[in-house]
C-alpha cells in the first residue's frame, strides 16, 4: 500500500511540473507556426540594438512584461532591430542538409565512375554524361551554400512578442 501511495505522489508531482508553463520570446514571421522561433531563458541571444550598431550575443536570464533581462543588459522588445538566427532557425538545418545531399551526390557520383572506369579499362576516365551530371550536382550544391536564414528583422509583418505562461 505504501509504495502505491508513492507512486501516486510521484505522478502526480510529476503532473504538476509538467503543467507549469515557462516565459519564451517569440519571434513572428506571420501566421505559420514554422516561421516561428523561440528563445527560452538560459539560452544565448545574439541581437543588435538601436542604441549599439553591431551584433552582441548574450544570454537570457528572465523575461518580465515589457523586458528582456540578459546577463549584461536589459532590452525592451522595440529597441532589438536584428536578430541572428543562423542557429536557431530549424529551417536552416533542411537547407544545411539539401546542400550537403547535393554536393556528396555529386561527389560520389565523380568517385564511382572513377573507379568503375578503372576497374573495367584499367584506365582513369570519366563518361561525358556523368561528368555533366555530376558538375551539375556539385555547381547546385555551391550555388545553394548562401541561402540560409540569416537574420530576423524587427520591423514591418515581423514582431518580437514577450509570451509568459505562468500558472501562478
């Protein structure tokens, strides 16, 4: 009995800290719950603001109404112009890894003639199809390495919101 009362207690303790919401910064790019970002305290922030003209990287410590309190700074939502999210944008990660499927195809494509051909003709040579191909994979795959999300801007359809989810 006593150890179903026990683990009674631990469930329903258990229950209580998962029901607990936490403060998060959102970062809206419209509608679509993809192109939304969150910043939960603890996590470092890399902003420019109106007041400083280049990027600083701070942590987040707490999230109040009105403000932002980092480690070493306290910001208000309308005062952050930029943020950097080349880390933080999931959609990053689909580009990073399309980009990287293209160029290995590419590459495993160049290596596979290579040692088919010299394993049939005992020659080094490279079909003109598949040396096109392949240039094509590799040409796509290096035109593709600077598109990624880089920063977020504050200003038109994009807002910065301060969400507390407190259950006080």
């Amino acid at each position: 009995m006593k150890r179903l009362l026990v683990l009674l207690m631990i469930f329903t303790a258990s229950l209580s800290t998962f029901a607990q919401g936490t403060d998060f910064i959102l970062l809206k790019r419209g509608t679509k719950q993809k192109s939304q970002i969150r910043y939960y305290p603890g996590e470092t922030i890399t902003y420019k603001s109106k007041k400083i003209d280049y990027f600083v990287t701070d942590v987040i410590q707490s999230i109040d109404q009105n403000f932002i309190y980092l480690s070493e700074n306290i910001l208000s939502p309308e005062s952050i112009t930029e943020l950097d999210i080349r880390d933080k944008d999931r959609r990053n990660n689909t580009l990073r890894a399309l980009n990287m499927l293209t160029l290995g195809a590419g590459i495993i494509l160049l290596g596979a003639e290579s040692i088919n051909s010299i394993y049939h003709e005992q020659k080094f040579s490279i079909n003109k199809g598949v040396g096109l191909t392949s240039g094509i994979l590799l040409g796509t795959g290096l035109a593709m390495l600077p598109l990624r999300y880089k920063t977020f801007k504050n200003s038109g359809r994009n807002k910065i919101q301060l969400i507390q989810m407190r259950m006080d």
